[in-house]
C-alpha cells in the first residue's frame, strides 16, 4: 500500500521504516530541513537500535523516501499517519499546534478519499478536531476518515516493537476506514482493539498514567522500605510473582522521564480537571517522581556532609537504557541540583553525550568513558541503567576515586557485595 507518515521523530520515522519492511511503498514528511537532509543520506536523526540498517536497507529499494513537502508526502497515499510532537504547555495540556497545523496542510490537499491515522499521544476529542478540521478545510471536495492509533512503542526497543506489537489500538467510526486498517495491520499479527476515537485516545493515556502509577507506587513502597530496613527489589520480586500485579514496571529508582510519560500525566490531570474532575492520585504519582532525583542526591550530600567543592560522577545521562534521548531525563534534574549545591560535575552515557553537551555546555565535564568520570570523584552517582555498567571493573574504578561511595539510583549492584569490596553503598529502597 502506499503510505505517507509527517513527523520523522521517534514514533514517525520508526512507523515510516517499519511499514516499508512490511512491504508498503511510504514517503516520510518533516519541516525539519536538516532532520530530512540526514535521512536522505541514511542518517536517522537519533540514536534507536536497528532503525538505522531499515532505513539504509528500504532508502536503497526506493521503498522509503523522505520529503520536506506535507502535499508531497501524501500525493498518493491513501492512508496519511500523522506523528508530531505534542509538548506540555506550561499548564501542563497538550499542545497540538503542530498536530493541527499538519491536518489543515492535509485538508488544502484533498486528492480523493484518505484514511488520517492520529497517531500522536493527544486528549480526547482531538480526532473529532482534526476530521473537523479535514471536513471544513476541504470544502466539501475531499473525503477523509480519522482513524486514532495511538502507538506504544518504547524508546530503545522502538523496531522490535513496532514490529511485534503486543496489541494494536485503533478508534476508527466509519466501515471503510476500519477494512482498510484491518488490511494495512493485518501482517502485523497482533491482538487488533477496535473501538471508537474518544476510547482509542483514552486507552493511551490511562495506559501511560498506569505506567507512571506503577513506578511511583514502587518508589513509595521504597521510601518505607529505607525507614523499616527493609529491601525494595525482595518487595517488588514478591508482589510480582502476583499475575494480577505482575514484575514489570516494578523497579524502585531515581524515577521516570522521558517525552512520554510525564507529559502525558500532565495532559491527562489537565483534560480530567477540564472535565470536572481532580484526578488527585495522578498528582500524587508526579509528586513522588519528582521527589525521587531529589532524594537521589540527597543521600550523596549526607555521606559527604555536604556538595560545595565536590567532584561528583554522573553515570547515565539518558532517560533509559539504548536511547540517547534526555527530554525530561532524571539525569537533568539530578546534575542541577548538584550544581545549584556547589558540586563540580563529571558525567559519562554510552549514547547521549552530544544531547548532553547541548543542554549543559561547559557548565558539567564530560567523559569518555565511566571510568574518566571517576577520576578524583567523592562520590559517583548512577542514574541510568546502562547493561555496559553492569560490567564495570569496580575495583578499578574504586582507585580512580577519591572516595569510594556509590549512590545507586538503579539498584545495579548488591548492596552485600559493594560493602564486602570496600565500597560505602547506597541504594534506592534497600
Ligand atoms: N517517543 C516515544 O517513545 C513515544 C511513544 C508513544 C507515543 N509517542 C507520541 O508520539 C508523538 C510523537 O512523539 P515523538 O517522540 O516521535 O516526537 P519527536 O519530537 O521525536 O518527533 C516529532 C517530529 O514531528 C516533526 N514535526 C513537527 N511539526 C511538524 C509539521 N508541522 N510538519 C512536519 N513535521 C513536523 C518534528 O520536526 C519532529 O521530527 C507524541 O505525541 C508522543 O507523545 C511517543
């Protein structure tokens, strides 16, 4: 099928080159010159395992080509999937200026009938907005339908996901559009959820808020755990053998970040508050998150008696593992607090460095490897959690230190062999 996707971040241009490998011909939009530029060349414009060989492998077919040009994307695509951003605004609600720009561009453009697939993260009553928007701005001669997908993929697993889907959502309200869908998603072989648009967009946000629920219900249970003695991850490991609560989303730590979950909260507290009602519990789940890189450094400023003049190591910058993505990373929250206590910064990631150097400039050190960011430090503190951590040599690192203490925001390591090798450890809930 021809397929056209406008928005090449990390939903799009995994969507564009993941539909191409599932045999569909997809021309991908950007407004970002520079971003397409990359692409045309083979080069995605952030760091996802395995995007970069598709991109490269369906470039060279011809069967994924990239455009600056909306019109141009979607000339004869029937199905058009729109995936830009949907930033918080300061008051914590969903901007869909780029979302609804892009569907007035759609709408100037009507070419016979169109399936719109809604794929960003949005509240509900959007995809009612947008087929408004389609309908309107095409006076009549265009026929559209607004599909809302709303996608789950997770950064650094982002191809396999997208790929091996464990359900597909779609709100799809007129027949045509659904035997189209059911088609494009057939070989995906997936558990296919077929309700209206408002459910559609819903189940993305009450998914994402569970999500978050989870963590902070852990990293609670983790603040009990420091005040009794008692261990988190034996806590977590016992709920979770539980079907009904099962393991995942069940590790105590210095607390989630990334584009998603924290902006969809936010969009979620704020469309429930337009509704009339205080989601109070969703609160609650951001004020612990935002509590955790907090209590993070807090514990390395008790050891030390302070920060003023301290070398302090930072390993892990990005908001999880095999991504190099740091939108609304713990790391952020943790170097400044840092900083603003007088401590000099010394960090080390596999992946986001660059991301690193553009948001902090000289104002941290950055090195090369975990091992430079251990040099002289009174503490090192982990905030990401890296599978190449898992394999440091400790005792190297140990001598490199001023001072052996471990401040581990990830639970990495056992607390009873750090102490047993000299080290001054602490965990998160243990
Ligand atoms: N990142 C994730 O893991 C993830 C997972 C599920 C859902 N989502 C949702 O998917 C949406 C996209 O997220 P993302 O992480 O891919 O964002 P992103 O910032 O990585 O990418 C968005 C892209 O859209 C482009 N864009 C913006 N306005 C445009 C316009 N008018 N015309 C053409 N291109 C335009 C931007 O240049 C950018 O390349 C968001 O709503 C997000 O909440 C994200």
């Amino acid at each position: 099928m021809r397929l056209s996707v406008v928005g090449t971040g990390h939903v799009g241009l995994v969507a564009g080159a993941c539909l191409a490998e599932m045999g569909n011909q997809v021309v991908c939009a950007d407004n970002d010159e520079l971003k397409i530029a990359g692409l045309r060349r083979g080069i995605p414009p952030f760091f996802e395992p395995g995007l970069e060989e598709l991109v490269r492998k369906h470039l060279a077919q011809n069967s994924l080509t990239f455009t600056t040009s909306v019109p141009e994307a979607m000339h004869e695509s029937q199905v058009v999937f729109i995936a830009v951003d949907t930033p918080s605004r300061p008051d914590g609600s969903a901007d869909l200026s780029s979302l609804l720009n892009v569907s007035h561009q759609i709408a100037r453009n009507p070419n016979g009938y169109r399936v719109v697939v809604q794929k960003s993260t949005v509240p509900v009553g959007t995809g009612q907005r947008v087929q408004e928007i389609l309908r309107e701005g095409s006076n009549g001669t265009g026929e559209f339908d607004v599909v809302s997908m709303p996608e789950f993929l997770r950064e650094g697993m982002a191809v396999q996901d997208f790929l091996h889907p464990d359900r597909i959502v779609i709100g799809v309200e007129s027949p045509r559009a659904q035997r189209l869908m059911e088609g494009l998603l057939k070989p995906f072989n997936a558990p296919l959820v077929v309700a209206d648009i408002a459910t559609a967009e819903l189940i993305k946000y009450a998914s994402n808020a569970f999500l978050g629920l989870k963590i902070s219900y852990i990293n609670a249970i983790a603040s009990i755990c420091e005040q009794v003695g008692a261990d988190v991850t034996k806590v977590a490991e016992g709920m979770g053998h539980d079907p009904r609560i099962g393991h995942r989303f069940l590790s105590a730590g210095v607390g989630f970040g990334g584009a998603c979950i924290q902006k969809d909260l936010s969009g979620f507290i704020r469309m429930s508050e337009d509704l009339g009602y205080d989601f109070q519990l969703l609160r609650q789940v951001l004020e612990i998150n935002h509590g955790q890189p907090v209590r993070l450094v807090e514990k390395a400023k008790r050891a030390l008696g302070g920060l003023e003049g301290r070398n302090i190591g930072v390993l892990g910058l990005a908001f999880k593992p095999n991504t190099d993505d740091m939108r609304s990373a713990p790391s952020i929250d943790v170097i400044n607090l840092l900083l603003e206590g007088g401590a000099r910064v010394s960090a080390y990631d596999p992946q986001a460095m660059p991301t690193a150097r553009s948001l902090f400039g000289s104002a941290i050190g950055l090195c090369p490897t975990p091992y430079q960011a251990a040099e002289g430090a009174d503490a090192l503190l982990l905030v990401t959690e890296w599978e190449e951590f898992c394999h440091l040599d400790l005792k190297r690192l140990q001598g490199l230190m001023s001072r052996p203490l471990l401040v581990d925001g990830r639970n990495l390591f056992e607390p009873r062999d750090m102490a047993e090798a000299g080290w001054e450890y602490y965990g998160t809930g243990r």
